[in-house]
C-alpha cells in the first residue's frame, strides 16, 4: 500500500486567529464540523493523541473511540468508527467513515 501525505490537498494556510486551529470534520455524506477549535484529541490507531496550535504536519489513521474538541464556547464529543486524519499548517481535516 502506497500512502500519500497529500490525500487531502489542504491549502497552504495558517489560521489567522493566534489562539486557534481550523478543523473540519467530514462523513461521506455531510459536514459534521467546521471550526476553530484550541485543543483536540484523537483516538489514533496506536492509541489516543492531541493537537495543539502549531503542531508539526501529520497524517494518521483513527480507530473507532471518540474525538474531544474544544471551542472557544464548549467541549464537544463526538464518536466515530473509524477514518483519518491531517494535520498541517493549524488546520485539521478529519475524514470519517461514520459517526454515532
């Protein structure tokens, strides 16, 4: 199996917001999300990890588990069975196979 880093085809664009991260979580067939969040944490297939402002590029597969978002108004949690994530320039594109 051959990974491309590039999946996504984020652009190239830092949040302007100092305090923030841009995420969006997607299902394949809606929008679930789209935000600045300041924290959040995966369920990652080698066990759970979190994001913070200006976290180093990644791309990782999830498991099923819940991911924990934080706004600037409240804490949100949403389960999902599996799917992937990228991480870069402040922004967060999560693809998930199906949401509970």
């Amino acid at each position: 199996m051959v990974w491309n880093a590039t999946f996504l085809a984020m652009p190239n664009q830092v949040t302007p917001n100092t305090t923030t991260m841009h995420l969006t979580i997607l299902t394949p067939t809606k929008k679930i999300f789209e935000g600045d969040v300041q924290k959040i944490t995966f369920p990652g297939s080698e066990g759970p990890f979190q994001v913070l402002k200006d976290h180093a590029p990644l791309a990782s597969m999830l498991q099923k588990g819940t991911i924990l978002y934080e706004d600037e108004h409240r804490k949100h949690i949403l389960a999902i069975e599996e799917g992937w994530v990228e991480v870069s320039h402040n922004r967060m594109m999560v693809l998930a196979i199906s949401t509970t």
